[in-house]
C-alpha cells in the first residue's frame, strides 16, 4: 500500500483523461489493483445514473469469487447512510467499505477483503481517487446531455449501443442477469408538424420536453432514453422478452396519449422496436426500429410495432406519400 500515497498525482491524472465511461471504469480497476495487494479481493459498487433511486450494483470486482459472496448491498448502502459525512472507512468483520459520496449522497462504495488492511494514512489518497472517478463520470454525463430534454443525447446513443452489443459493459449484464435480452425502440411524436404549424416552436418545444419527461419517468432507473433528435426519441432497454419489450412500450404509449398538454390538447407517439443482437452495427439496429416505426405511422399512428412481425417487404421500406411528422 506504500505505493498510493506516491502515486496519487498520477492516478488522478490517468483518470480526468478517460473520455469514456467504459474507458473510465477500466482506469479504476487497473489503479485499484496497483493500489491494493495483488492477493486481496474487492469489489467497486456504483449507481451509473448517479441517482439514489439506482441501488449501486458491481462495476468491477477483482474475482467472481467475491460476487460469490452474497453481499447485501442494500442494507451496506443503509449503514453508510448513517455514517458522518467525515467518515471514510467502515471496519467490518471480513471487510473494509470505503463510501463513495456525490454531492453529499452515498452511490456507491469500494469493499476491501480484510486480507489488506488499509492502513489510516492511504484512506486520504483512495478517497481521493474515488472522487476523482465520480466527477470525471459526471463530467462525461453531462457533457452528452441534451439540453432542451435533459435526456441523453445522440451521441452517447451510438457510444451506448456499440458498447451493449460489444459486451463492454460487463455490470450492465451483472445488474440484469443473463436472462434477458436488449430491445431498442425509436418514437416519434405524431403530428408534430402540425403542432409547430399551428401553435409556434416554443409550444413545440414544450411538447417534446413534455414526451422527455413521461418516457424518462415511465421506464427504469437502468433504462436508457435519448433524444434522438427533433421531435425523435430512442430507448435502449433489457426486457426477458419481446412480448414484454413490446408491453412496457404500449403501457407508456398509453400514458402519453391518455396525457393532457397545455395549448395543445391530446398527444400521441408512434414506436417501432427491434432486439439488438450481436450481429449487427448501430445504423442497422436504427434502421429495422425506424422501419417498424414506420409501419406504426402507416397503420395508423399511436401504437407499437415490432420489426420482427413485420412482413417480407421489411428489408425494403418506403415513405411514400405517408407524412410522418
């Protein structure tokens, strides 16, 4: 452990290079190992949404073996809660839980198996490194925010997909078990057009933050919603099944139409969706969600297509004379 206190400047420098998140978490796992002895276990829990509603789940661990080990998060995450805020070590009987605090908030925390004891004097320099980790994670969050929604932006969308359909995001899996699989559904408000038209852009603008909110409000804490852009949403989410992909996305179409918006009256939105698999690049995962979009529009509006019940003409869609907007 005599390493951290020297190596602190350098560690802080590796991480605010990071610009990925992925990239980011790599970081920390390779610093923490430097930093702890080669032979101890631990493990990194965190909430990525940076949100307390998100119970903290396994970013890294230094071996399967410790998930092995059952530990209650909950209840861990509870006993730091109650902690003074100038505490930053919790001394249990088989482990050492160093908090992790944002903006005054425990998300997270690194546990340490007691086989290396972290003496008093490096509790500063993790610390720091752990903070370090949480403002250059913020810092990446924010900077790939959409400013009229709040929602993630176009950009991260793409990063996002390439990084689920790469395996990259090993806790993504660990947070949703094996047993499920990843849905992508693209939205579009329906009419839009005619809203802009007939009651100007800044009604238009509150529509689409109106949409924003009851999309980010009616699916999880772990789900990812972008604006995809205009009046164009993505959601990249895990479902057991495409029936039940299918079912959530009609429950929040529901509640968007069943929804009153002021100066505008009744709003609804078209959704298409498509599993992303392993075998495919971003654009083509967009492009099968955008023509079950499409089908969605041409049948009517308001409603929800799967790309997979689509018929043989699927590969080949036209807009033709239908108005999407």
């Amino acid at each position: 452990m005599s390493k951290v206190s020297s190596c602190g400047y350098e560690w802080t420098i590796q991480l605010v290079s990071q610009n990925s998140e992925h990239m980011l978490d790599k970081c920390l796992a390779s610093i923490l190992s430097a930093a702890l002895a080669e032979a101890s276990l631990f493990a990194f829990y965190f909430s990525k949404s940076l949100s307390i509603q998100q119970t903290p789940c396994a970013i890294f661990t230094s071996s399967e073996q410790w998930l092995d080990e059952q530990l209650d998060v909950p209840a861990l995450v509870g006993r730091l809660n109650k902690l003074n805020h100038d505490v930053q070590l919790l001394s249990l009987a088989q482990m050492q839980i160093l908090p992790v605090r944002y903006q005054g908030l425990i998300l997270g925390f690194l546990a340490v198996d007691n086989s290396a004891i972290i003496p008093t004097s490096e509790h500063n320099v993790l610390n720091h490194v752990l903070n370090i980790y949480v403002h250059q994670l913020a810092t990446l969050q924010y900077a790939r925010i959409d400013p009229l929604t709040q929602l993630l932006n176009r950009q991260t969308f793409d990063e996002k997909v390439m990084d689920i359909v790469a395996g990259k995001e090993a806790w993504l899996v660990r947070e949703h078990g094996n047993d499920v699989k990843w849905y992508i559904a693209m939205a579009d408000i329906d009419h839009f057009k005619y809203v802009n038209d007939n009651h100007g852009h800044v009604i238009g603008d509150e529509v689409i933050l109106l949409v924003a909110q009851l999309l980010k409000s009616n699916f999880r804490i772990g789900d990812y919603v972008f604006r995809y852009g205009g009046e164009e949403f993505a959601i990249v989410f895990p479902c057991k099944d495409e029936g039940k992909a299918i079912e959530k996305l009609d429950s929040v179409r529901a509640i968007i139409a069943a929804t009153r918006f002021p100066q505008v009256g009744s709003v609804t939105i078209s959704l298409g969706v498509a599993e992303l698999t392993d075998n495919a690049q971003v654009a083509d995962f967009v492009n099968r969600a955008d023509q079950a979009l499409y089908q969605s529009k041409q049948d009517g509006r308001n409603r929800v297509t799967a790309f997979s019940n689509m018929d043989s003409a699927k590969d080949s869609y036209q807009t033709g004379d239908i108005e999407l907007f």
